[in-house]
C-alpha cells in the first residue's frame, strides 16, 4: 500500500476513535448513566469509577508486562532455543492471589451499595404500582385511586416507591438518571426506593428483548414540585368534562362502536366483532383495564409507549393503523372511517 494510503486510512481511523470518544463524553443524554440525580444513581456512579479505574490499571499492567516481554525477550536472528524451565511458584501465588484481592475489593462496596438499594421504604414513600405490558407501560397510584400510561408524575424530595410487576413476559424498568435497572418478571414483585432531586423530564425505557415491540417500550417521569404535584393528582380524581359537539360524538364512538377487526390485526384478535375502544380502555371507571388507560390522555407529551410526540396528526394516525406505527403492536386495526377517527381524536385530545 502506498505511503500517502497508509497515512490516509491511519488519519480515517484516528478521526473515527476521536468521535467514539468524544460521544462517550456526553454526560447530558437522555438516558446517560454518568449524570446521576438521585443517591441511587450516583452509588451507582461511584461503583463504576471503582470498577473502571482498577480494570484500567490491570490493563495497563498486564498490556505493559506483556509489551516488555515481546521487546526484551524477542528472538533474534541465529539466537539459540532459549532456556526451558518449568515455571515460577512466586510468580504462580502473586497472580493468583493479586486478582482475588482485587475482585474482594470490588465485591465488598458492591454488596454494600446492592443491601443499601434494597432496603424498605420509608413510610411516608409515595406508592406507585408499575405494570410492564407488551408494550407500554402501566402505572398505578393505589392510595389516590388512578392510574395512568407511559408517563409518571412524582414530587421532588420525597421518597418514590416503586412498586414494580409484569402482566405477560419478562421487561427491564430503568430509568439511568434516576435509579438502577430492575428485571420485571410476571407473578413478582420488586421495590426499587429513589428519591428525586431535580425538577425535570426523565427517560426511561424496558432493557430487556421482549418481543417485536421491545425497542419501543419507553416511558417518561416527570418531577413535579409538590405544589404542581399535589394540583395534579386532585385533577386526576375527577374526569374531564367533554363540551365540545364534534368531541361528544368521539365519545359515543368510544363508548359504543362495535368494530369488525381488520387485516394486519394481531392474530389474537381473529375476527369476532369487539365492543368499540372500552373493550380495552378505560376513561374514568368505564372500560376494560387490557390497554393504556386514557383519562387525561390529552396532558401527555407521547403517545405509543412514549415513541412519538402526542399530536392530533400523530393520534389519528395511531387510530388508523397502529401496526404501521409501532410493529407488533397489539392494539388491532378498527376500520373507523375519516369522520370517526375525527371525532375520536378529538375526544381523546379533550381530555385534560
């Protein structure tokens, strides 16, 4: 290969390494783990520095080690055959024992901080029931009487109990600002306690493949104060009002439309007619809990498990055919025409 290649691809390779590194600087994504905001997060940071700086110093060792072996001891032309011993037993019981201590000082800290996550909640904890669904996600407020999809509202500085199920397969629930990975497994429930610190919007998404869905299984929490907090949920124990004629409409079509199912509907639909939306969904206390429940579907910022921002464009097209949205989706396809999809929408976009 000719010089000026060489120096090029060399050059191409530098840039590239240059730009990984510079991504992995990035403390202010969305759902960065090196950007705690709660005690959770940064016992988990500082885990990760401990784990980091004595896997790079045994790295260096072990690389420089062998760098100095293949300089010194490289043969040379016409060098005899070298002197053949059988082994070393100092050499033998140090890097035996030089790892165990390394891996007892890693172990220790982390049981720590794994005993200290697990503790129990303090008892004036806010409560809040999370549900995995392929794919979204179900939270549940038990002591307030409401639930809600996908989006999470919780107060800053009071303890936040999560208190964390599966309805069908096995998801992971993390949100990395604010606190560590939980395994969601059906027939089981796990606590995870964090206590935010910052107002703001938090990403959060399932880390375990589940299905056709799975990448698209995401969340959002919303840390309120405690005043916007406490407004919030007095909202939620009452329904919204529908005043509007086009979104009263939308909501006997909710309500009382039989649909036939359409093609590119999941299979566990067939083809048996289904009472309209409340067959899975609920507003206020009518409806099925089999879907995300849409009380106040209007105030949240996305739809879909959280993967597309919540428009009247983007509703309408999620009614029309969800499958085309989100693959794998098991909401079926409804055959509403234009007008009812209109009307439905705009119900759905009254609630707030």
């Amino acid at each position: 290969m000719p010089t000026t290649r060489k120096a090029a691809l060399w050059s191409l390779l530098g840039a590239a390494l240059l730009m990984i590194l510079l991504a992995g600087c990035n403390g202010d994504l969305p759902q960065s783990t090196v950007s705690p905001t709660t005690t959770n997060t940064r016992d988990m940071q500082f885990l990760y520095k401990i784990i980091f700086w004595v896997a790079a110093g045994v790295f260096v060792l072990v690389e420089g080690l062998l760098v100095y072996a293949v300089v010194r001891f490289r043969r040379k032309p016409n060098d005899p055959m070298p002197k053949q011993i059988h082994g070393n037993r100092t050499l033998e019981i140090l890097w035996t024992v030089i790892p165990a201590v390394i891996l007892v000082g890693v172990a220790v800290p982390t049981w720590q901080k794994v005993f200290s996550l697990a503790g129990p909640p303090p008892a004036d904890a806010l409560r809040v029931e999370v549900i995995g669904h392929q794919w979204w996600w179900e939270f549940r407020y038990p002591d307030q009487g409401f639930a809600t999809a996908n989006e999470m509202r919780v107060p800053a500085g009071r303890p936040i109990s999560l208190e964390i199920t599966s309805k069908d397969v096995i998801h992971s629930f993390q949100a990395p600002k604010l606190f560590q990975k939980m395994d969601v497994l059906p027939g089981k429930v796990r606590n995870v306690v964090f206590t935010p610190e910052q107002d703001g919007e938090y990403h959060g998404q399932c880390f375990e493949l589940c299905g056709d869905g799975h990448a698209d299984m995401r969340f959002r929490i919303f840390v309120l104060s405690a005043g916007d907090f406490d407004a919030w949920i007095a909202k939620h124990k009452t329904v919204p009002q529908v005043t509007d004629d086009l979104a009263k409409q939308g909501q006997r079509i909710f309500q009382t439309k039989v649909f036939q199912t359409q093609p590119g509907t999941p299979a566990l639909y067939g083809s048996t007619p289904r009472w309209g939306c409340v067959a899975c969904h609920t507003v206020g206390a009518a409806g099925a809990a089999i879907g995300p429940n849409l009380t106040y579907l209007g105030e949240r910022t996305t739809l879909a498990g959280a993967i597309m921002p919540n428009t009247p464009e983007n509703l309408a097209a999620w009614i029309r055919n969800p499958q085309q949205q989100k693959p794998g989706a098991l909401m079926p396809r409804l055959g509403l025409s234009e007008y009812e999809v209109e009307a439905v929408v705009a119900f759905l976009e009254s609630m707030k």
